[in-house]
C-alpha cells in the first residue's frame, strides 16, 4: 500500500488528503495545536490509521507512506505576529539604515499618522562594515574584517539567535559575503545565518537586504518546527520522503527550507491556486478566482492557464523580493472575531479566535462572537452535524456571545446581528476578491469562482452576488483544497542573476554560461531530491525594461530563441507581455529595451493524484435529501425553511435549486435564492445564476473528457 499524504496546517484546522493508486482521495481533518503545529500532525495521522479498513496501528499505517507533502505557517505567522528571532545584521557602512528607510514611499500618502513599520532588525543590531565594491564587482576598499569581529562580538553579547550579510553590489562578486559569513561561521556556530548572495543575488539593495532580513527572522522558528516535525515522524517510524510547501507553488526538501525559509512565507495557501484550476477544467476553463476561507484567514488569487507568479511582495509590510503565487491574505476565517468600533461600527476580524479557545459555540471557553457563532445563529451550521456530528456545536453559547457583544449595544436581535456579522465578513472577503481582481487589470464577472475552506461554500454566494460572478465551483475537497493542490505540486528551484544589458549589445556566451550554471545547479538539487531526468523541465525568464523605466517585466523566453539569438523574437515576446499587463506597449515607437535580470526555474515533475469520471446519475437529488431547517435569505433577509440535502450521496447530474443547504462532513454550502447546482463529473458543485444554464452544459447534456 503506497501512500502520498498532503498536510495543510492551518489556524484552526490541520487537513489531510491522502491517495493512493487506483484510488479516489480521501479527506481528514483535525484539530491544530497552535503551541506545536507538529502535535496534530501525528494526531491527524493516528485518526487516519484508525479510520482505515481495517484499522491500523500509527507505526503500520506510518509505514506505507511514501511521500508526506506539507504546508505550514510558521514563518507566515512568525512575521505576522512579530514573533520571530533576534537578529544581527552585518551591512555595508553608511547605509545600515536603508532597512529602516526602505524606498522613503509612504503607504497612505494622505494619512499623517501612518508609522513606518519597525524594522526586522534594531538599529544598534545593524553593523555598517567597512568595504566597497563598485558596479561591476571590483573591490575599490577591502572588507574591514577588524569590524566584522566587533560587530560579532556585541551580538553573542546581546543574545542575537540570527545573523544576515548584507553588503552592496555583492551581487555582482560575493567575495566580501562569503569572508564575512566564514567569520559569523567562527565565531557564533549556533546562530542562523543569511548571506543576501545565496538567498537574493540580485541587483537592488533594499530589496535584497529586506529578504535577506526576513530570511534570518524567521528561519530560527521554521528550523525550530522542521526538527519537531521530523523528530515527531521519524519516532512513529516514518521513512519516506518529507517536502515541504514553498510560495511559488512548488516543493522543496526540508533542508533547503531550512537553509531558504524565507520560501515559505506562503507555503500554507500556495496550494490552492493550482488545485482550482485542475477543478475548473471539467467545465472547459482554464482561468479560475481561488479562494480559501479557513478558520482565521482568507486567501484569494488568480490563474490564467497556470497561477500566477509575482517576483516580489510584501508580507506585514516589509518587502520581499523571491518568486511568489499573486495570493491576496485578509483576516477573514471562520474564527474572526466581531466587535464594535469607537464610532459603534460592527466590524469583522483581523483578530481570530482561533483553534484555542476557538469561536464561542466550540465550548472551549471562548466568550467573543465569532463568524461561525453567526452561521450557527443563520442556520448554515447544524450544531448536531458539525465535523460529520464529532464536534458538537453549542447554538446557545453562540447567540449568548453575539448578544452580548453585539445585539445588546447595536439594539438589534441576535438574528439581525448575526445577519450583519455575515454580511460584513462576506463585503470583506469581496474587497479581498477585488484586490487580485480589478487591481490587476481583470473582470471577476469572466471568471469561474472557486469556493474552498471548511467555511468558503456557507459565504461564496453573497461574495459572488456582490461582484455579480455568475459561476461557481465547490470541489468536493473543498475543504482541504491546499492540501489536495499540494499532491499536485511539482518540485521547483527558482534561480536569479543579475545580467544588465542592452538588447543590440547583449555577450551571448556570458548569457548562456549564467544560464547553464543556474540550470546545473537546479540539476543538482533534482538529483538530491530523485528526480529522473525525463521528469526533468528548466524554465528561462527575463526581466526587461524600456530604458529609463523603473521596474521591470518578467516573461518566458524558450531555450532556442537563446541558441538561435534571437533577439527580435524575444522583443516581440517583451512587448505582447507589457502590453498585456499595463494596456501598452512601445513596439512602434522602436524604445530601445535592456535586460536587468535572468531566472531560470528548475521543475521535476511528479506524479499526481488520479481522478475516475463519475457514472452520469440524472437530475434527480431526491435520494440525497436528509431534511429541512430554516436558514438565513440574503436576498430576502429573511429566515425561511429550505431544504438540506446530503452532499456525499449526491451524484453527477443532480440538480438543486436554490435556496438549500447540501452538507458534508467537512463542510456546508449554502446555495443562496440567486443561484441553482448541479453536480459535475468529478463530484464537485457547480453553482450558477438562475437562468445561466449555458455555464454547466457540459454538466447537464454531454459527457466530458475524463482529467487525471
């Protein structure tokens, strides 16, 4: 029996998909334990030992596993919490303050009381050493050594657990990097160490130094977590193999998360743009809006094709610049809290109630209102059914909470609060939606909408209403759709040089031995992590510019316009870029075009979960009725009786018409009065506007192409 396992861990839940061959996912869930996320691991693992048939022991079960992919927000929530290591930083002298300064661009220009945000590192913590090099990696003052050691000094002193090197123009030659990190190797053996020429060597001194700094801040705790989890697994008896989540989608081995972990500051959601679109392609699409709705977060992306890539971001306001799925994070979960501002606004969140105590209805001593005490409240959560009935929800602990924090100083009943608890959260979701959306240039009204996370489905019809989106996809995982993408998920090693040059001026041979080191490299990594050759792909971009713009655009370029040198194919592909992107583009105008930086992308293919078509079933949903109760009517603000149909034993075809509840044991989507579902072939719920049948006429007349 030879398993894959994906392992999501979240802020209230930790999920499991497990496959195996010949076989259909199956799903878990359990309950996180945020003090060591490592602990629900091994429990998630034990319920699914028991669960099989017939049972097994953990060490049976823990056997047959050949590959655990896993997700984590370690270092996501170490940054956001500011809970991450003391860190020392060793920098070029007189610009030891370019952390602090950043690009001197307010974030709300208009807002005079918007703080900077404190930097990673303290100011007395940051050493300015002397040493230069210009431009072109040509020393023009030596590393003052001397001052290397001082520095290193105060900061055994001061306790610093993280050091980062940071010096300018090392990109260029990273002789004074690697002097100074020997020494910091010496010297302080035990502190965590990042050189800015092994984690960005990239042109670019803020950002480089920024990454570089965060690298440091949070690769104490993710070193920390890796050494629970592994010691964890290795004593249920666990041997194979352990990836690990990073942002771009892709994974790597826990050691170069270790070395990298600045690499996982998305892993958690990163999964899921990949997955919606594996959901989306039964009904002939091959763009989707994902969204994540779990207990303290909601995530939101974009893909066209394949998801979307940004070369730098921000995460709690600090800049980093590696490669990245375009995921847009709000606090927004079904853990969010509710309260009242100074002007007696009912707001929703950031703050979450997390796993512990969790929400007020979760009976673990939580007393705040939180959005799943609403949809208890609504009638979207069956107290008896919640987790599949083994998790009691208690209604009157719920409404207790929301009247007293709520109902009582808004002079509102508990079912008018809880209505206005839903709303807001779902308007804030939306706003989430529209940042990956409308910022970026697209429509959300042309995209299929993916609904995913234990909470998603209960809230996808409002949002959608709201941003007038006319279909929407619920996969029948879509409670653990990170984990379920991360099955899919191939491994990937992104790579940067920095190559300044002019189109008409470009040393093809420098071009090509850059981008032969890059890719031998990445083979290096491929074969550590045993990846065939045939499984094997090696991706090239640029990032260009038109000279005298500022930042740049990054595009695929294929390896035999490189041998064939040519640059006019490349400019074309340069100029259809930029104009997809910003609405122009300056081909005509003949603007001369240069080259910043070249990344090369190393992918070893894996094998993915399979998918068996479904047997087409009919129309007819009446077997999987289960009952009715009353709900909350968006549309009608009303509470009216609908019926409740049970999701598991609902089979391609079947048709529901809106309003109704179709539950699971891991979710609930409500089907709101504006739209009607029907089951595709692969068992996740189409829903769509009355009278939009066109959308899920695959679904509803013709058999369709099995994916796998």
């Amino acid at each position: 029996m030879t398993l894959k396992i994906g392992i999501d861990v979240g802020g209230t839940f930790t999920d499991f998909v497990l496959t195996r061959e010949g076989a259909e996912p199956a799903i878990f869930k359990t309950l996180s334990t945020p003090s060591d996320p490592s602990i629900a691991v091994v429990n998630g693992l034990a319920d699914i030992a028991a669960g099989m048939s017939p049972p097994l022991s953990l060490q049976a079960f823990v056997r047959g596993i050949d590959t655990i992919v896993h997700g984590t927000t370690v270092t996501t929530n170490a940054t956001l919490t500011g809970t991450g290591a003391k860190c020392g930083l060793l920098t070029t002298e007189g610009v030891r303050d370019a952390l602090e300064m950043r690009r001197g661009i307010r974030e709300e220009q208009y807002n005079n009381r918007y703080t900077n945000v404190k930097p990673l590192v303290p100011r007395y913590l940051r050493a300015g050493i002397e040493g230069r090099l210009d431009r072109n990696g040509t020393e023009t003052k030596a590393l003052n050594l001397d001052q290397v050691r001082q520095a290193l000094a105060l900061f055994k002193q001061e306790g610093v657990q993280a050091v980062s090197v940071c010096f300018m123009n090392s990109f260029a030659n990273p002789v004074h990097e690697q002097a100074a990190a020997e020494l910091v190797r010496r010297e302080m053996p035990q502190a965590y160490l990042s050189v800015s020429t092994d984690v960005l060597p990239s042109i670019r001194f803020y950002e480089r130094i920024s990454t570089t700094a965060l690298n440091s801040y949070v690769g104490p705790k993710l070193n920390h977590y890796l050494d629970q989890l592994v010691g964890r697994l290795k004593e249920i008896g666990f041997e194979g193999l352990l990836l690990i989540m990073q942002s771009n989608g892709g994974v790597i081995s826990p050691q170069l998360a270790r070395e990298k972990a600045a690499l996982t500051l998305l892993s958690g959601p990163a999964g899921g743009p990949g997955a919606g679109l594996f959901y989306v392609r039964v009904h002939d699409q091959n763009k989707c809006i994902t969204t994540d709705m779990g207990g303290t977060s909601f995530e939101a992306s974009v893909a066209l094709g394949s998801p979307m890539i940004k070369n730098d971001g921000e995460i709690a306001r600090r800049k980093i610049a590696l490669p990245m799925l375009d995921i847009h994070t709000i606090g927004a979960g079904g853990g969010s809290i509710g309260w009242l501002d100074k002007g007696g606004m009912l707001r929703m969140g950031p703050q979450s109630a997390g796993a512990d105590p969790g929400p007020a209805c979760y009976m673990k001593g939580g007393t705040l209102p939180a959005t799943t005490d609403a949809n208890v409240v609504l009638g979207y959560l069956d107290p008896e059914f919640f987790a599949g009935g083994k998790m009691k929800l208690d209604l009157a602990a719920a409404r207790q909470a929301i009247d007293t924090h709520i109902a009582k100083p808004m002079g509102l009943s508990v079912e008018q609060a809880a209505a206005g608890m839903y709303r807001v959260a779902c308007n804030n979701m939306a706003q989430g939606v529209r940042e990956v959306t409308i910022k970026r240039g697209f429509d959300p009204r042309e995209f299929p909408f993916v609904a995913a996370g234990g909470a998603g489905p209960m809230h996808s019809c409002l949002i959608c209403t709201e941003l007038e989106i006319p279909l929407q996809i619920v996969p029948r995982e879509s409670s653990v759709l990170c984990a379920f993408g991360m099955l899919m998920s191939e491994l990937k090693h992104d790579f940067v040089r920095t190559f300044v040059s002019r189109f008409g001026a470009i040393d093809w041979e420098r071009l090509s031995r850059i981008i032969n080191d890059m890719s031998n490299e990445g083979a290096r990594q491929l074969t550590e992590e045993r990846i065939p050759e045939a499984k094997r792909r090696y991706d090239v971009k640029f990032d260009c510019r038109y000279i005298k713009q500022y930042h740049e655009v990054s595009f695929l370029v294929p390896r035999e316009l490189i041998a064939r040198r040519d640059i006019a194919s490349i400019a074309r592909a340069f100029h259809a870029e930029h104009n997809r992107l910003y609405g122009y583009s300056l081909e005509q105008e003949n603007t001369p075009i240069e080259i910043i930086n070249v990344r090369v992308q190393a992918i070893g293919l894996t094998d993915k979960p399979y998918y068996k078509k479904e047997i087409r079933a009919g129309a007819d949903a009446s077997a999987a009725a289960k009952g009715r109760r009353k709900v909350y009517i968006p549309e009608s603000n009303a509470f009216r009786e609908v019926q409740v149909y049970d999701g598991h034993r609902m089979r391609f075809g079947n048709r529901v018409e809106g309003p109704a509840m179709i539950e699971q044991e891991t979710t609930a989507i409500f089907v709101s009065a504006s739209y009607d579902c029907v089951v595709d072939a692969y068992g996740s719920f189409a829903l769509y506007q009355k009278g939009r049948e066109d959308l899920v006429k695959s679904c509803l007349e013709q058999e369709t192409e099995a994916i796998t």
